[in-house]
C-alpha cells in the first residue's frame, strides 16, 4: 500500500483548549459540544471531514454512472454517553443524509450505498459505529 498524503494536527487542552497545525496555518478553538464560547468540538470537526469526504466518493460513483449534477452531503455526528461514572463511556453515531440534482430518491440511495463502500471515513468507521444512509429530496 502506497501512501498518498499524511498530515498533522496538534492539540492542548482537549475539549477546552486549541488543535493548530505545526506550522500554524490553522487554528481552531475547541469547546465542548453546547458551550456558549466561540469554537467548534471534535463532532464537528468529525462531521465536516466526513461530508466532504463522502461527497468526494459519490463524485467518483456519479462519474462512473455518467452523471454530472450537483450533490450535497449532509453529515449529523451524535455523541452518546452510556454511563454516568467520571470518565464517560461515550460511542459516536451517524447520520448521513444525501441529496443528487435531478436524480431519483431510489438512484440516489443506491449511489449513497456505493460512495459508503468506498469513502475511507465509512470504511476507517464500519463496524464500530452506526451509520444510517439516506436519499432525501432536498437539504
């Protein structure tokens, strides 16, 4: 296996602190998922780079089918803790849902289902947590 592109993030004070690239270029605040503070949280994050990446998948499948239309990809990350001890026992969750200009619901989630097979957040994913996929009419 030939590897194609790495990179670096760094971050100090978890859920309350700051992840910056080493040479600086980017920079975020991390809050915890409802703070009232000005940042984004590790689900975010997490949902940004899926939907990308998901959508990126689907431009492969689309151009294999020979469609050339606009898609959107819309990527819910939910946190659940299933205990109530000081350190939580939490498990992600996703929700993905999809929408292909001019294209059926039915053409659609068969589309979704093949971009799930080949994007590398599902598969790093598959497995450890649950996923739902849905064609949807509008986002």
């Amino acid at each position: 296996m030939q590897k194609i592109y790495s990179t670096t993030m760094i971050n100090k004070g978890g859920r309350s602190g700051k992840s910056y690239s080493p040479n600086q270029s980017f920079k975020l605040n991390i809050e915890d998922p409802g703070s009232k503070n000005l940042g984004t949280n590790p689900e975010e994050l997490f949902a940004a780079g899926y939907s990308a990446c998901f959508n990126s998948a689907l431009d492969y499948v689309k151009k294999k089918n020979e469609i050339n239309v606009e898609s959107v990809i819309k990527v819910r990350v939910s946190l659940y803790n299933h205990s109530d001890s000081l350190v939580p026992d939490v498990t992600l969750g996703v929700d993905i849902e999809g929408w292909i200009k001019d294209t059926s619901i039915i053409e659609t989630q068969r589309m979704l289902e093949e971009a799930h097979q080949a994007c590398p957040y599902s598969r790093a994913i598959r497995g450890n947590i649950p996923v739902t996929i849905t064609a949807v009419e509008q986002i």
